[in-house]
C-alpha cells in the first residue's frame, strides 16, 4: 500500500512539474510578452503597452478571424458528414473486423501530417491525379484549377483532421445499445425517424467531442492554407506564424496567441458547463 501512495506521490509531482514547465511558465512568458514592445535590436522592449489589443480590432484582422471560423466550422461539418455513417458501419461490424478498420483509421497518425498534405497536393494539382482521371472518364475536358483555392484547403483539412471525428464517433456508437433501433424499426419507425430521436440524441457526446478535436486544430493549422491555399487562404494561424517568423513581431504575436487561447478556452468552458448541467446528467443516464 505505501508503495502505491509512493508512486501515486512521484507521478503526480512529475506530472505538475512538466505541466509547469512546458504550459504554465510558457503561457504566462506568452501573456507577459503580448505586453511589451518590438524591438529592432532584441527580441521585446520592457515597457508596457496595450496597442497590440487595440490593433487586432483592426478591419484586416476580423476578416481573418471570421474565415478562420467560417473554414474551421465547414471542415468540421464535412468531417462529421462523412464520419458519422462510417463510424456506425464500424460499430455495426463484427468484432473480428472492427480491429482492421480502426488500425486503417489510425494509420495516417503514425505518418507525418505534412507528408499527408504533399500527397494531397499529388491529388489535386493542375496535372495530377484527379484532374487525370476526370479526363480518363471524360467528365472534364480541361484540368480543374484546385490548387491555391479555398476548396484546396478544406478538402485538406477535412482528410487532416478525419480521423479525430470518427473515433469519438465510434466509441460512443459502439457502447449503444442497437437494439433500441431493431425495436424501433419493428415498431415502423422511419430511418429519418431512427437518426433524429434515436442516433443523434444517443450520440451527442461523442459528436461534441469530435467537433471539439476537429474545428479547435483546424483553426490553427498554418502549413496546409500555405501549401495548399496560397495567398487567397491566410487564416489565424498563419497570420500568428507570420508575426512570430516574417515580421519579428512576438508582442504582437503573442497577443493574437493569447486571443486564440482565449477563445478556445471559452469553446472549452462551454463544452464543460453543458456536460455538467443536470440536464446533460438527466440525458445521459438516460
């Protein structure tokens, strides 16, 4: 028993001090920094200012805080789109075959995200693959312009971030009694009837949690719009790369980074707060 509270002792203490180290003190530097001054010769000036919050009203910045969310809720509506009847197919499988399914699932995690984003670029360029089978087939007669565009970055974004949709999805499909819909088809309930009272009711926890993991990363991902949507898709992220590496600016940087927390971390807040109502409570237990 004492070895038990020893080691609960050190993993705790271990773990405090990594998040201390490698969050809190980071963070408040971050916060401390978005304070200060740019300075030509070093990297801050130590005197206090509030211009960098000021500035980000600015009408440039709001434009690109709106397409940021505007594109993260897109992505986000596509990858529940296409994830939900495929992580209920998976739910529905035999067990034998749900192990092959989620692995090819979860393989694209162990290769680099921006490989991914080159052979998505292999896809949709002028000469590449889809422009040449669309020809092959006579579908088109001239090669589609996708690369550089706004759509270039969702599809992108969408493949990117699939996976962190479908296996919240499933692991709640999967823990669903399914029987509740063999019951209410026997009772003549329609499929359209079954997903709206039945499904989604039953799956909003894991839905909420994929669009967490979906549009909070999508808001922030710098490399994808550069590669892929050029100088017509600059989105937050981008912008907080440019002010950090382009511009040298870190107080300015580091006030829009402290925006962005700021907003994910009320996105968070509301998230916990619906999840502790007693109305979530009721429906839960339900």
């Amino acid at each position: 028993m004492s070895n038990d509270k020893s080691f609960y002792k050190v993993s705790t203490i271990l773990v405090w001090l990594w998040l201390t180290c490698f969050a809190l003190i980071p963070s408040f530097l971050l916060f401390a920094t978005s304070f200060l001054v740019q300075s030509d010769s070093e990297m801050v000036r130590l005197q206090f200012t509030f211009d960098h919050y000021v500035r980000l009203w600015n009408e440039d910045y709001l434009i690109v805080y709106f397409r940021s969310f505007v594109l993260a809720s897109i992505c986000t509506f596509g990858c529940l789109i296409i994830a939900y009847p495929f992580s209920y197919f998976i739910a529905r499988l035999p067990q034998r075959y749900k192990g092959v399914l989620l692995l090819l699932v979860i393989i694209p995690f162990w290769t680099s995200s921006l490989i991914r984003t080159y052979a998505i670029i292999a896809i949709l360029k002028t000469h590449g693959i889809l422009n040449s089978l669309l020809q092959w087939l006579g579908v088109i007669e001239y090669p589609l312009q996708l690369m550089y565009t706004t759509t270039a970055t969702v599809i992108a974004l969408i493949y990117t971030l699939l996976p962190l949709m479908i296996l919240p999805l499933y692991a709640n499909i999967e823990k669903l009694d399914l029987r509740l819909i063999d019951a209410a088809r026997d009772l003549g309930a329609r499929k359209y009837q079954i997903i709206g009272k039945i499904l989604i009711p039953l799956t909003i926890p894991g839905i909420s949690a994929g669009c967490m993991l979906v549009f909070l990363p999508a808001m922030t991902l710098f490399y994808i719009p550069d590669l892929l949507g050029g100088a017509k898709t600059v989105l937050l992220g981008n912008i907080i790369q440019n002010q950090f590496l382009a511009a040298r600016d870190w107080p300015m940087g580091s006030a829009m980074s402290v925006i962005l927390t700021l907003m994910i971390g009320f996105i968070l807040f509301i998230y916990w707060r619906y999840y502790q109502s007693p109305r979530a409570t009721i429906h839960e237990s339900h």
